[in-house]
C-alpha cells in the first residue's frame, strides 16, 4: 500500500507541475490515466527516447514517449502491483520434533485411555475415573496440537500476508482451556461429590496392573516429548530451564507438561490405591482424585498463560535485538533510529519494523562511487551552459529519480544484513524518517552523530 500512496502521490505531482503555468518551457509528457504513469514509470524508470540521454531542449522541445507493449494482452501486467511490492515466500517451519512428541503422545493417551476406562468398568474406582477423563482429555488435546501444527505450515495468502504460523497458539491455548474444563474442572468436582460417599474399589490388583502398564507407556511418551523439548532448546540456543518458560515453539512445550502431569498423576492414583488397600479407608480414592485435578489445573494456567503471550504480540529476545540495533547503529547510512520494534509471528520467527533518518550524504556518496561521478558532472555542466533552465531542471529530475532509487537499495541491503544477522526475522519493514518529526515528541532511540 505505500508504493501504492507514493506512485498516487508522483501521477499527481506530474499532472500538476506539467500543467502549470510558467516561463519555463517543459517537455510536453502528458499522461491521460494513472495507468500510463504506471507504464511510464515501471520497465526503465525512464521514457524511450529517440534522441541521445542529454539532449539540448530548446523553447519549443518535446520528449517523444513510446510505452512498451503489455506482457499479456487479455490482463493488465500490474494486477499485483498495488498489493503487494515483494513476492510472497513461503515460510518453512521445521518442526519435525514437535510433530514426532504429538504423535506419539496422541496413539499413547489413545492406548491409556482405552485400558484406563476398561479398568474404571470393571472397579468403579474414583481415582480411575478421574484417570480416565484425564486421559481423554489429553487424547482430545493431542489431537487439536496436531491440527495446529498442520494448519500453521499454510502458506501465506492475501488475507494473511504473514502467514499462519500464530494459529498453533491458538489451538494451544484452546488445548489448555480444554485441560483446565475437562481434566482439572470434571476430575475435582467428582472427587469432592464422592469425598464422604465412596466405597472401597473393586480389582484394585487389576487396577494396579493397568496403572504400570500406563505408566510405562506415558512415560514413553513423556522421554519423546523431553528430547522435542531439548531439540527445540538447542535449535534457538536457549537453556532448557528457559525455553520451557520463553521458548517461542509452544507444542513441544505443551506435549511434554500435559505427559509430566499424566505421569505424575498415575503414582497419585497408585499411592492412593495402596492408601485405600493398607488401610480400608475409601476417602483417600477420591482424595487422589481431587489431588490429580489440581494438578491438571496448574499445568492448564501455565500453559494459558504463555500462550497469552505469544498472542498478544509478544517482542523478540533482548539479545537478538540488541544484535540488530548494534548493526544499524554502526552502519555508516543511518544517522539515527526511531520506533524499533518486534514481533514473534511464529515458532522461532519474528517481525522487525524500524523507523530510520538516513544520511543523505553518504547514501550519495555510496551511489556515485557504484556508478560514476565523471558522467554526472559532465551532464550538470552542460545543462548549466544552456540558457534554458529546461535541461537542467530534467537533468535534476533524473538525478533525484537515481538517489531515490539508491535509497532503495540500500534499505533492501539493510533488509538482507539484518535477516542475515538474526536468521529468524523473516519480515523486516525499514521506513525513511522525517527527522522534523522528532521535535515533535517522538523518542530517538539513539543518534549515531551524537
């Protein structure tokens, strides 16, 4: 949309300045539509001219204009032109530990829930029960990390220029909730309904035997997920102890908290079983089972709560963004930066926008020395020599068109040098500032002059 606004904002300021009255002849360039602007300035930047590049304009002289011919002749060549200034890539998201700890641990809760709930039929245990709908919770939990971790590789679109990869969060999140209601909520409340009504379970050796056989597998499942966690850990170069707290991948995370607490939860009910068998009290069933809940609970806030995070637009890491600000502070073009910031839009991905006050000085400098001084010179001399002003004024014309474009390039360069420092920035937006503007209340971040 910028590029938009500012080729509206050249076809105006053609129109009007080559309609306005004055003294000075002006070459006859005259544009019917926005469209021949388009044209005009799309293939070369320049018209075709049939004359050699510094011709001597006199009162009456006219720059003949050819347009070239459109690519297709059916469709406008620029139909993209408005929406979008770079092609739109795909972003690869490697993600292969976190796929193998969800589908592992999704056939695993399937395996527990199914023993599990043949146990409960044949014990009516409370604390079984409680497993039961702990494990279904987590089948059904598994199953929606799974669908976010697919529906996160979606390419990105129109509508969603940065991509999808924010939508394992909210299948996340929708899995913690899920936790909190079904697993904590459900578990709790039938544990207190039953504290002062329970009677001793029936088979509690076949109990027993079905809870090590669940242990055995969940804890399978609980070592895949640990290995995801450290993978993931390595893969952004943080410590375990904080990746599971600030990592930027929430699945693995997640997978290996809910399997923690399914693990934790079989020796509640196995010690509340043996509880009940030793002393012929039933209380201590649905004691465990309230214990189980609580602990559901905790493991569903936490997990709420560092997917609020990334939702919300949470900032990249410190250290990746003082990496990028020390490189800008240090390049020679930028004399000083506002409004800096990040965004993770994915696992491991961000967003980085800076406002900059280039150095006009050295942005030219930069451009002569790729280009020529000699040539430059030799036109602005002999434009000067021409009593018309026409020539020069076209020849300063070309050579603001040539710094504008120099411009550009060296935000593309600033653009690369910075996702080649920080390689998880895959969207960097670098706009020009109006240092006029600072006197108006806006903080600068730093001031590489001062």
């Amino acid at each position: 949309m910028r590029t938009s606004y500012h080729l509206l904002s050249r076809f105006h300021c053609s129109q009007k300045y080559l309609s306005s009255s004055s003294s000075i002849a002006k070459p006859s360039l005259r544009f019917s539509n926005l469209s021949q602007l388009l044209l005009f300035h799309s293939w070369d930047h320049k018209p075709t001219q049939q004359a050699s590049s510094t011709p001597q304009l006199g009162q009456n002289s006219e720059l003949p204009v050819v347009f070239p011919a459109p690519i297709c002749s059916n469709s406008f060549p620029f139909v993209d032109f408005f929406t979008r200034a770079k092609q739109v890539k795909n972003i690869e998201i490697n993600d292969c530990h976190s796929q193998r700890a969800v589908t592992t641990a999704l056939w695993c809760n399937f395996l527990v829930f199914s023993l599990k709930f043949g146990v409960w039929l044949a014990t009516t245990s409370h604390v079984i029960l409680a497993e039961v709908v702990h494990s279904l919770a987590d089948f059904a939990n598994q199953a929606l990390l799974a669908y976010g971790l697919s529906s996160s590789r979606r390419a990105p679109d129109a509508i969603h220029p940065y991509g999808y990869s924010k939508e394992r969060f909210v299948w996340s999140l929708i899995s913690a909730v899920g936790i909190f209601c079904l697993g904590s909520g459900a578990t709790v409340v039938h544990g207190f309904q039953n504290l002062w009504t329970s009677q001793p379970p029936e088979n509690i050796k076949l109990a027993a035997l079905v809870i090590g056989v669940s242990f055995i597998i969940e804890g399978a499942s609980l070592l895949v997920a640990i290995q995801a966690v450290k993978k993931g850990a390595a893969a952004e170069g943080m410590k375990v102890r904080d990746y599971v707290w600030r990592g930027h991948d929430p699945t693995s995370v997640a997978v290996m908290t809910e399997d923690g607490a399914a693990v934790t939860g079989l020796v509640i009910a196995a010690a509340s079983l043996v509880a009940v068998n030793i002393t012929g009290n039933a209380i201590y069933d649905p004691i465990g089972s309230i214990i189980v809940g609580n602990l559901l609970g905790m493991v569903a806030i936490f997990l709420i709560q560092r997917n609020r995070h990334s939702l919300i637009g949470r900032a990249m890491d410190d250290h990746d963004m003082q990496k990028v600000l020390h490189f800008l502070k240090n390049d020679l073009v930028v004399d000083a930066l506002y409004d800096c910031k990040s965004e993770v839009i994915g696992p491991g991905f961000f967003r980085f926008k800076a406002e900059i006050d280039f150095n006009g000085v050295v942005v030219v400098q930069n451009y002569l020395d790729r280009t020529g001084r000699e040539e430059w010179a030799r036109q602005f001399r002999e434009a000067a020599e021409v009593k018309d002003d026409t020539a020069l004024l076209k020849i300063m014309s070309n050579y603001g068109e040539e710094v504008v474009t120099a411009l550009g390039s060296e935000v593309d360069r600033l653009e690369q040098e910075i996702q080649d420092l920080v390689p998880g920035i895959r969207h960097v937006d670098i706009e020009a500032h109006n240092p006029i503007d600072a006197a108006t209340g806006v903080e600068t971040i730093f001031n590489t002059k001062a």
